[in-house]
C-alpha cells in the first residue's frame, strides 16, 4: 500500500496532510505557472527577432516582462525545489513519518493557490507594466496598470513561502531519526535549511514593502515619495534586502540537488562534505550582506556602494569552494552519464558562468556600464535557469521512481537534457554580448546593429521551448506506461532509497537508525 | 514544561509599571539628546523582561534562544547597511524642491 | 489513544517543538515590524525637531494607561499559561477571560483615540487638516503612526480572538492539560504583541513631552 494508493478521490488529495502529497500538489500548480511565464518568454523573444516593435506594443511588451518575472520568480522558483522535491524529500531523508506541522503544510499549498489567483486575475484584467522590481516612484505614481492586484498576489503567496520555511526548519531541528546527526544529513537538507532560514527573515520584509507601495499608490501617503518627505531609494533598499537573498533562495537547493545526483553518479563521496554545508550556510549568510549591488547606480552612497562591491566578492568564496568540491568529487569517479548526471552536471557547467559574471557586475566601475544592460539579463538567467531549472529538472530525474514508482524512457531524457544545454546556451550566451555592446534591457525595439545576436537568441529559445516541452511528454507518458521502478534503482545512498518505491503513507515500514555518515559510495562498485 | 513560580510573574509585572511610570515621568524633563536613548533603553528593559519571564527564555533552550536573537541580527544588517548609504550619501536637492 | 495519556517525555518533546515553531513565526514578526521601525527611523531622522512637534498631538494620557492595560493582560495571559500547564481548568478559562477583556479595553482606548485624531483632521490623506510648522513632517508622521499602530492593532485583534477560542474549547475540556502547548504558544504570541508595543509607545507618545 503506497502513498498514492492511500486514497483517490479529489478531496483525498486537495485536503491531505502527507508531505508527499503536498509535494505533488505543488509540483503541478508550478508547472502551470512555469508554462504561463513560458508563454510570456515566448512572445519577448519572438518580439525580439526584429528590430522594430511589430509583434507587440511597448505597453504589451513592458506587461509581458512583468509577468514573465513576477510568475517565474514567485511561482515557478522560489517554490520550485523547496515545496516540491523539498516537501517531499526531507522527511524522507531525514527518517520523519511527516513534517512537523502537516496542517500549516497543506495551507501553504492553498496560500499559494490563493496568490496565483491573484496573479492570474491581474493578466485577465490586463496585466501590469512595473516589471517584477515594483520600483517607486513609477508604480506608486505613474503605472496605469493593476499594480495592486500583482503586489497583492505577491504579498499573499509570500505567506505560503513563510510557511514552507518554518514547517522545514522545525521538522529538521526536531524530527530527525535516531543516529540522524547534523553531520550526517545529506545536502540537500542542509540547502533546504539554509534555504528555509533565508524565506522566514526575508520574505515578510518583502510582505511589508509591498504593503507600504500600495498603501502610497491608493491614498497618496507613504515614505517613498521625496514630495511626501520619503525615499525612494528606501523601497530599493528594502526590496532587494529580500530580493538578493532570495535568489540564494533559488540556486540553493539546486545546490544541494545537485550534490546528491554527482555523488551517486560518480559513485564516490562528496568531497569535503563538512565544507560543503558549512559553504551552504556561508552563502545563505553573506546573501544578506549584499544588496546594495543592485543600487551600485540608483543614487546611493558611493561609500556604501564600496562596502557592498567588497562584501558582494566575498560571496564567491562558498560559492567556489562548492563548484570545486563537486569537480574534486568527480575525480576519479566511476561517472556515468545518465540523465540526472547530464543535468546536474549542466547545472555546475551553467551555475560557474552566471557566477563569474555576477563578478564582473560586483565591480563598481564595470557595473555602471553594465547595469540594465543585456548582461545583466543573462547573468541571472544563467544563475536561475541554467542553475536552478536545470538542477529541477535532474533532481525530477533522479528521484521520478521514488516519487510515482515508474521509470521514465532514458534515452529521450537525455536527449532533452542535451537539447536544453544547448537551447540555453544559444539563448542567454548571445545576450552577454548584447549587454556587453550595450543593448539596454526592458526594450521592445532596438538598434538593428543588434538584430544578429538577437535572432540567435530567439533561435535557441525556441530549442529551449521544445527542450522543455519533452520532460512534460515523456513524464506524463511515464506515469501510465512508464516500466515499475525498484525501491532503489540507482543503487544510490540515502534513507529515501531505504524505503519501497513509491514510499508507504508513513513513510517507513520500521523506522530507520542511522549509523554513519551519508554518501558511503565506492567507485570501484559499478552502477547498475 | 516546568513552570516558574507565579510570584515570579506579579515580581515581574510591578517591574514593568514602575518602568512605564519612569520613562514617562523621565520623559517630562529635559535630557536633550537623551530623551530618545533614555526612553529607548527602558523600552529594551521591558521587552527584555518580558520575553526572559514571561516569555521563559530565561530557561529555555539554546535553540530558541538563537531564533529569538536572529530576528534581532537581521535586523541589525537591514538597518547598518541601509544606515551605511544614509549616513553618507550625498543628496543635491532638485532646484524646485521645497527645503 | 487520548494525548493528555502521553508521558513526561513526550510531553516535553511536543511542547519544545510547538515553541520553536511559534519562535520562528515571531521571527518572521519581528522583520514584518522592522520594515516599519526602518521606515520611522528614516522620517524621524530626516526633520527631529517637525517629528517632535507632531508627537505633541497624541494623546500621551491614554496611550501610558494603554501600556499599563496591556503589561497587565500579559500578566494574566503567563498565569493563564501556568494554569493549562497545572491542568486547573476553571483557573484557565477565568485567566484567558481577563486577558480578552484587557486586550478588547485596549482595542477601546485605542479606537477612542483614533476618534480624537481623526476630529482634529490628523489622518493623512484628503482629511489632514493640519497646517502648521513642519506639516510634511506631520503627516509622516501620522501616517507611521496609523500604520504602526494599526497593525499592531490587527494582531491584537487576531490574539483576542484567539484566546477567546481558546477559553471555550478549555471550557468543554476534561483535561486541560490536551491544550498546553497550544496556549504555551499563544502566550508567546500574545507578549510578543506586548513587545511590540513596548517599542511603539516611546517612539509615539514619549518623543517630546518636555517644555
């Protein structure tokens, strides 16, 4: 009797309590708004292909991007690993029949509904136009769009977040099995701690700012406004004191994704594991430092910006000790090349490029060149959509038998990952130098000295449309066709990999004691 | 959980009123520049005792302890770094602002 | 099995993991409310003398014997806590009754001296009928002051609620005991909106009371 036998009507699922189902709630709710902010992508790059503005008005375009931004940061990534493989995962991994508070669980997930509805409300009525910043004075003061309705949907879906994040942090402190020390938790719930530490102390400064934004926009009263005494640059402050951290938010756990699939496809153990989690809380703390670098031009204390330029390199110290720690791993590994492989080893190949260009925008005088530029597009994209999209993906990969008991068709998922390592890299590759040449963002038309290195871009992201859209077929054909997966079919580590595929209601059959540390792989045994 | 005595509680509350009666007796005379630390410090006095008795982090464990204290520490990067770009930040008043 | 069977260790076990959870959620108050005391620092900062010369327009009366009310609910609400723990039944319920009570003659205070602002035109917006010395900073201030205040406010709101439903389950109960941990983090709940006040009152009603 597994989980997904444990009942089958509607109610079953819309009102469980498992974390295992929560996990797939919202796994499905993502992956429609993954779609809608697809769609959005879509029409920008097909936008793009022509200098001109043929395809869609300024007002359209500057609509399009909002809600490309506002629903892939807060809908699609933010919750991406953490409430679906997350959910899913840290019980499971940490010897826990549920988390600790499986009600807030369920509530977060209809919190979230709850903010997507706004969402989809304010596209139906026509969208809004400040793209995902809010900054002030233009959305207080300027915008004639439904910037209230977004900020709301925003505002509420936070809460889902601040759930997620305390039921984690709870569940790990105080849930873990006998022998389940600090030091012998795998990764990836040591990312989704310091994950869950950066969405409790960030996301209700977010909450509050946004509430203050539209309290000025309704009655004309607030603190951002010079004419009203306030500051604009305050909203900045505030808005990327949550804003920065989030993105650790993101590329976080597809770090520790990430280190769960090269060490069982390496067959050896994490090199320097402690350094490993001590990286993860290093940059979920040095994330909070650093803000200031998005304001590096805003108007903002040329001294402050000097304090944030520095403290901004410093986050590349965890960062690197974690791409080398997972080279080092691969090192006389016995690497197989299997479709989660492909993808977490695209996420380090793609996650060190969009790391080193953050460097280069860090740099106080490079910055000003490159600030709302092209490049500055395709630094983050390379850090959320070659990093934390692809991890997703790998980490769907690997754990799709524990999670629906089938095996997805392998050679079709490696042909996908391959064409999305592709697709990404002729899209968001080109934008780099759009940047560099100094294409400004946030345009629908542009000088027709850019049209080449524009249309390549739209090329690869109509590759990367059909690399996406594979992962859907192949899954949803897996599920009905798919060959029964075995409880452990990659002959991995891990207390999830314990347990039968997929998992009973509880979890486990008999409790599980841990008596060493995790990733206990030997490259000289082979992978089946 | 073990609790702490009741008299701990009234000791606490007469503690608190004899606070409020200062900071507002103190906040009558004037202390220039230190009125606002004065009556800050009272208001970090009270919450202190509130959340160490009232509250038992006085025998509470590390842990909630740490997550009593990190709302404080992050706090403290919002306002020093953002107090950072205030403290000395050059403005350049537009010609038609008001002073 | 019935929970109030469930052993020392147990208990101490569930009750640990209730308080951390409600620590955590007090942590993320903590922030919401920073992002105010963020913004009040600013105008503050930026004209001292035209934020002392708003302050002279609350009512430092009521808001001093506001405070007092509300020390005092804490009281009761720490003795209501002890009593779930002791399992004394009529005890909790007459504790939480008086924590309610104190909270909603807060809320009466508070909207009596809503009332007052609002008759001398010190709401911000179309209403705000001051227009003396310093009036930007006036209306800064009254705005921080109706935003602060008034979300403080809500979270009273939801704790009187709270402790409301908490004393007429406790009335149905055999055994108090069953709702311990949910009234531990209540109380914590309940000073943590205590705490939050604290803060509010010098920063509102205590700025320039001196001649």
């Amino acid at each position: 009797m597994s989980y997904l036998t444990e009942g089958f009507s509607l109610r079953s699922w819309l009102f469980t309590k498992d974390h295992k189902r929560i996990g797939i709630l919202y796994a499905i709710a993502i992956t429609g708004f993954f779609f809608l902010g697809g769609i959005a992508a879509t029409l920008i790059r097909m936008e793009l292909a022509t200098p001109a503005g043929d395809l869609v008005g300024a007002d359209t375009y500057n609509k399009l991007f909002t809600l490309h931004g506002v629903v892939m940061v807060w809908f699609f990534l933010i919750p991406s690993i953490p409430s679906t493989l997350g959910n899913f995962l840290v019980p499971l991994m940490i010897g826990a029949r549920e988390v600790a508070f499986p009600r807030l669980n369920i509530l977060s997930w209809w919190i979230y509904v709850l903010g997507g509805i706004f969402v989809v409300l304010t596209l139906v009525l026509g969208g809004v136009d400040t793209g995902w910043t809010f900054y002030t004075p233009y959305s207080t003061m300027f915008s004639n769009s439904y910037v209230v309705m977004a900020a709301a949907g925003v505002f509420v879906v936070g809460f889902s977040s601040i759930l997620t994040g305390l039921n984690f942090i709870v569940t790990i402190h105080r849930m873990r099995a006998p022998g389940m020390t600090w030091f012998r938790m795998p990764l990836f719930v040591w990312s989704q701690y310091a994950t869950s530490l950066i969405l409790v102390l960030a996301t209700p400064v977010l909450a509050m700012t946004l509430t203050l934004m539209a309290v000025e926009r309704l009655w004309h009263i607030g603190i951002f406004d010079p004419a009203l005494g306030g500051d604009p640059l305050l909203f900045q402050h505030l808005f990327w004191f949550y804003s920065h951290p989030a993105v650790y938010i993101m590329v976080l756990p597809a770090m520790g994704v990430a280190s769960e699939i090269i060490t069982c496809f390496a067959r050896k153990r994490v090199f320097g594991y402690k350094f490993m989690a001590y990286a993860i809380l290093g940059i979920a703390g040095f994330g909070f430092l650093v803000w200031g670098h998005h304001m590096f031009v805003s108007g903002q204390s040329i001294y402050a910006g000097m304090v944030f330029s520095l403290l901004s390199y410093m986050v590349a110290v965890p960062s690197a000790i974690k791409v080398f720690n997972w080279t080092a791993t691969l090192y006389k590994g016995s690497i197989e090349f299997s479709a989660p492989m492909l993808y977490a080893l695209g996420f380090v190949g793609l996650f060190t490029v969009g790391g080193l260009t953050g460097l280069f925008l860090a740099a106080l005088a490079v910055d000003v060149h490159l600030t709302d530029t092209y490049f500055v597009v395709a630094h983050f994209h390379y850090i959320m959509v070659g990093g934390t999209v692809m991890a997703y993906l790998g980490g769907l990969h690997f754990w799709w038998p524990k999670v629906t008991g089938r095996m997805y068709p392998e050679t079709f998922a490696r042909v996908a990952a391959v064409v999305m390592f592709f697709g990404f890299n002729l899209t968001f590759f080109p934008q780099y130098i759009l940047g560099y040449l100094g294409m400004p963002r946030r345009y629908h038309e542009y000088s027709p000295d850019f049209q080449l290195l524009n249309v390549l871009s739209s090329a690869g992201a109509s590759i990367l449309a059909v690399g996406y859209l594979l992962p859907l077929v192949y899954f949803t054909w897996s599920i009905f066709r798919g060959r029964r997966a075995p409880p452990n079919p990659w002959h991995a580590k891990g207390l999830e990999w314990a347990t039968t595929s997929p998992p009973p209601k509880d979890n486990f059959d008999t409790m599980p004691e841990v008596p060493t540390v995790p990733y206990e792989y030997d490259p000289r045994e082979v992978a089946a | 959980m073990t609790q702490p005595a009741a008299r701990a509680y009234w000791i606490t509350w007469v503690m608190l009123l004899a606070l409020l009666v200062l900071t507002f007796a103190l906040a009558h005379v004037r202390l220039g520049n230190l009125n606002a630390a004065v009556s800050l410090a009272i208001g970090a006095m009270k919450a202190l005792l509130v959340a160490l008795v009232f509250m038992k982090l006085r025998r509470a464990s590390t842990l909630l302890a740490v997550f009593a204290v990190a709302g404080l520490l992050a706090l403290a990067i919002l306002f020093g770094l953002s107090g950072a770009d205030y403290a000395t930040r050059a403005t350049t008043p537009a010609p038609w602002t008001s002073p | 099995m019935s929970e109030h069977t469930l052993g020392p260790a147990e208990r101490a076990w569930r009750s640990e993991t209730v308080s951390l959870g409600m620590w955590v959620f007090l942590l993320t108050e903590v922030m919401f409310f920073g992002v105010l005391f963020l913004a009040y620092f600013h105008v503050r900062h930026a004209d001292p003398e035209g934020f002392g010369i708003a302050s002279r327009h609350v009512h430092e009366w009521l808001g001093t014997f506001n405070t007092a009310i509300l020390l005092t609910s804490s009281l009761s609400m720490a003795l209501a806590v002890q009593a779930a723990s002791g399992d004394d039944r009529k005890r909790l319920v007459r504790l939480l009754a008086v924590t309610g009570l104190l909270g909603a003659a807060f809320m009466g205070v508070k909207a009596t001296e809503y009332f007052l602002e609002w008759k001398d035109g010190l709401v911000p917006g179309p209403g705000f009928r001051y227009s003396g010395a310093h009036r930007r900073t006036v209306e800064e201030f009254f705005f921080l002051y109706f935003v602060m205040t008034g979300v403080h406010a809500i979270h009273l709101t939801v704790g009187i609620g709270a402790v409301a439903w908490n004393a007429l389950v406790a009335r149905r109960e055999r055994h108090v005991t069953r709702r311990e941990d949910a009234i531990e983090a209540l109380g914590l709940y309940w000073h943590f909106v205590d705490v939050a006040w604290v803060f509010l009152y010098p920063f509102f009603y205590l700025v320039l009371l001196y001649k």
